[in-house]
C-alpha cells in the first residue's frame, strides 16, 4: 500500500478505511500533518480571538470529503479521559506550564494566578460548566484541554445562548507534534456537537493558529481593553 503522498507506509501503521468522522477516541489524518499537531498554548492574552461554529459537518473533515481524501494511515491514539474534580491540580499546574512555556507569563509572578483560578475551576469542575480532558503516560498527565460552557447572550449566531469557550491547551515539551493537541481538540468540539452548542471561541497563539484554522475556526472582530489600576 502506498500512502498519499507517495510513500510506503510504515510497516507498523495498519491500512483501514476511510473515517470521515471525529469521534473522541479516533482520529485519521496524514502522518505528515503531524507537525500541525504540537502544544500550543490557547490564552486570553493573544490578540486575535477565533471562533468555529459547531453545527453541521465537521469543517475539515467536509474539505478532505470534497477534495476525495483517503486515510492510508490507523494513527495510534493516546487514552484521553474526562477530568474530575481530582483532577484540579493538574489542571492548575498545565494552566501555569501553558503560561510560562507559551512566554505569556513571568513564573515568579504565577502563583497568585494560579491561586485564583484554583478557586475558579473547582466549582466549575463540581457543576461540569467547566470541562477537562486529559491524556496519560504512566501516572503523569502529559497533555490536555479545558472547555468552559459559557453563559452567553443569546444573538444572531446562536439563540440559545450558551456558548463554548476552548482554554488550557497544555501538551508536555517532550509529547509535542505527536497528535495530542489534535486528539484533545477532537474531544471538546464533538462534546460541544452533543450538547448542540452552536459557537466555540478561544484565543490562539500564532503557533497554534494553524491547527485550529483546519477545524473552521476563523478571527472575529473582538477588540480589548485592559486597564491598569
């Protein structure tokens, strides 16, 4: 079997069919595109804010449907779980690495931050306004996401008016351009597909921008204002 780009797959990968789905636990994708797939961290200091509508068709998934896009390739996935309340730890911890590796934040001035967002996310993860996947090696969480389901006011995009918020892309530097990043964004938008929400927003990095564009997210006209007192 040759693969898409011409080459000889390796002899570990095992040919299967087609998948022209996300599902949580599966992802198909050309071995190359791997370099789209590292950490990169998604925080509200970025300047441009994008957003991806949930509804219908998985926009990457259509554009490989249109073009007549064929998967060589069974990538192998890591186990993704849903983060718990126990979990609160972990996620404080990959909110400060995504901080400090992304150079976002001075870490000597990140234990207040992260305080405060202790305090934030327990509740949310309590009442599952906050989400979290995280992926494992041994007994060490190597990577991992967060969804916030924000309660937004209804307008033109959704009348509904909760709205999805993607936030705490962490991956580990020595997991990075495996698929993690990809695996974890597969899990938040088909969990935000299940509930029907219809708008997903988050803020990117320049380094992370170009895997969130293949899932349809597109820059918004948000503008900032951040005071000092």
């Amino acid at each position: 079997m040759v693969n898409v780009d011409g080459r000889k797959p390796h002899p570990e990968r095992v040919p299967r069919e087609p998948v022209f789905c996300v599902k949580q636990q599966q992802h198909c994708d050309r071995v190359r595109s791997a370099g789209h797939s590292g950490a990169h961290a998604v925080t509200r200091a970025d300047v441009s804010t994008v957003e991806c509508r949930s509804n219908g068709c998985h926009p990457a998934l259509s554009y490989r449907r249109a073009k007549g896009f064929h998967c060589g390739y069974a990538v192998s996935m890591n186990p993704i779980r849903r983060a718990t309340i126990k979990d609160a730890e972990t996620i404080c911890h990959h909110r400060l690495r995504m901080f400090v590796d992304s150079g976002l934040g001075d870490e000597s001035l990140m234990p207040d931050v992260i305080a405060q967002f202790r305090r934030w996310v327990t509740p949310r993860l309590e009442n599952e306004t906050y989400l979290g996947w995280l992926i494992e090696k041994g007994d060490r969480s190597v990577a991992g996401i967060g969804m916030w389901l924000m309660d937004y006011a209804p307008n033109f995009r959704d009348a509904r008016g909760t709205r999805a918020y993607l936030m705490n892309m962490y991956v580990a530097p020595e997991m990075r351009r495996r698929g993690l990043a990809r695996q974890l964004v597969d899990a938040a938008v088909q969990e935000a597909r299940a509930r029907q929400i219809r708008v997903i927003t988050l803020h990117a990095t320049k380094v992370g921008r170009s895997l969130y564009e293949q899932y349809g997210f597109r820059p918004t006209t948000e503008m900032m204002l951040q005071q000092e007192f």
